[in-house]
C-alpha cells in the first residue's frame, strides 16, 4: 500500500538536488558506454548509438521541462533529471538501429507519456517513491515498441510489421514473469523480514528508524541508536492503529530519544509524527552532592 505522504498528498521532497544532478551527469556519460559499448568496436554502429543516446535524453530533458511549464508546473532541475533518465531507458534498444531523427521523436514523446504516467501513478494503491516503474517499466516498454517500429531495414517504417508483434509479446513475457517472480520473493522475504514498518517509524523515516542514521548531519550520537521492538497490547495515547513500543538502548555516548533526533535532524517533519511512549532503559543520573559549607572565620 501507499505510504502516508503518498496517501496525505504531501510533496516528496529531495535530500540533496547537487547529488540528483551529479548523479544524473555520471549516469548520462556511463550510459554511452553502455549503449556505444555494446557494439564492442569503434565502427559505425557504435557512433550512431553515441548519437542517437545523447540526441533521445537531451531531447526528452527539455521536452520534460517545457511539459511541465505547460501543465503549470515549477521548471526544476529534479524534472530535468528525470526527464533524461527517461530518454536513456528508452533509447537503449534502439541505440544502434534507428536514425538520429527518430531518437529525437523517441525522447521528446517518452517523457510526455512518463510524466502524464507519474501524474496518473497517485490514483494506484502503490508504493513507488521513486517512480521506477514509470521511468524504467514505461520508459522500457516505449523503448521496445518503438525499436519495432523505426529499426533499419527491419521495422514497421521498413514495412516489416513482424517485428513488432515478436516485441510485443516480449514485452508481455517479460512483465508477467517480473511481476510473478517479484511477488514470490517478496512474499517469501516478508516471512522472515517484514517489509512495511510501522506508521510512526515511517513518518519518522526510514533512515532514522531503522539504520539510526540520516543523510542530515545532526547528532553526535546518532549512530549509538539502537531500536528493538516489544509488542504492546493496545495503542498509545494519540496513536489511532496497533503500533510497537520502541525500547532504545544505548552502547555509548548521550541518549536521546526517537523524538528528541527528528527535532534535531529533520524539524519540519518531527512536528507531524507521533511516537508512542519509550522506556530508554537509562538509569536517571544521581543529583550531584550538594556543596560542603565553609566553617566560619572567627575574627
């Protein structure tokens, strides 16, 4: 199901955009490696996947951007990101195999339909907070049809309607059996190690909650944080669903507790969490010894 900041309509907010951005450059450059590379010789058909790679992202980044701007969006660089990211995946089966012009087409009409896909993706019952299945799954599957159509020699523009057919039944063999095996193996994992966490550890955030760290610098002592769960048999005060005491423990330095490092670390999102009552497990510090009075002096 849908996490709370999904279900409430709260805006995702990015920890570090420089990182997004720096990390979006090296992908870009590693992905003519990828794409160029595959052709395991510098001969033409690697220099036109060069081509049609760099032409399909550049295209779909600022298709992207201009969408947004469009629907009244903030033109963002997050968006510019994203909407290069698309442009990869969807060119990758077509690098090596279409013209240059078409790459253009390819980029700048995936990223409507991707971000038109992510718009329409709050209506599912689904958790993807970072949009992987509309950015790779759709992304992917545009890419696929697409080599079908504008391939050399070989596509739909070619008058070859065959390929197509044998793409779209890739396509479906494919996404049934990522989807069955992907739900075998979370079912199985859950067994062991379930995977969604209580509300409050959520709005809390994964980081803190469960690692005991944040990408925030903060607290001294955040990483002698440990978190072990007792079962409680009713709801704490404020709390409207079972939840789990959290009993916290520390193997060196201050302790603080669950609430004290989200006002510390993250502010904006403590005030809107509820953390059911905690035994710290800490043995409160003896008063100090009151001061020895001085004897009196007599003159």
């Amino acid at each position: 199901g849908r996490r709370r900041l999904h279900v409430e309509h709260r805006v995702h907010v990015p920890a570090n955009i420089p990182q997004v951005i720096l990390g979006t450059a090296m992908l870009w450059f590693g992905w003519f490696g990828f794409n160029a590379g595959s052709a395991l010789a510098a001969d033409e058909k690697a220099v036109l996947a060069f081509l049609t790679t760099n032409t399909c992202s550049a295209a779909a980044m600022i298709t992207w951007i201009l969408f947004d701007g469009a629907q009244k969006r903030k033109l963002s660089a997050v968006g510019a990101c994203m909407g290069a990211l698309v442009g990869l995946v969807t060119i990758t089966p077509a690098a090596g195999y279409i013209s240059v012009g078409h790459s253009l087409f390819m980029g700048a009409t995936s990223a409507v339909i991707v971000n038109v896909v992510i718009a329409k993706k709050a209506c599912l019952a689904v958790d993807d907070t970072l949009d992987v299945f509309p950015c790779h799954g759709v992304g992917g599957i545009l890419g696929v049809i697409y080599t079908a159509f504008f391939a050399q020699d070989a596509g739909c523009v070619a008058g070859q309607w065959s390929l197509l057919g044998f793409h779209l039944l890739a396509v479906f063999i494919t996404s049934t059996y990522s989807f069955v095996v992907s739900m075998l193996l979370y079912k199985a994992v859950n067994l062991f190690l379930p995977l969604r966490v209580p509300e409050w550890k959520e709005e809390l955030g994964l980081d803190l909650s469960q690692h005991g760290e944040t990408v925030i610098p903060c607290n001294d002592h955040i990483n002698d944080l440990t978190i072990t769960e007792e079962p409680v048999s009713s709801p704490p005060d404020g709390v409207t669903q079972s939840l789990s005491r959290p009993k916290m423990s520390s193997t060196g330095g201050a302790m603080r507790s669950v609430q004290a490092q989200a006002d510390t670390c993250i502010a904006p999102r403590a005030a809107q969490v509820q953390v059911p009552p905690m035994d710290m497990g800490i043995p409160a510090p003896a008063p100090a010894p009151a001061a020895a009075a001085e004897p009196a002096v007599n003159p």
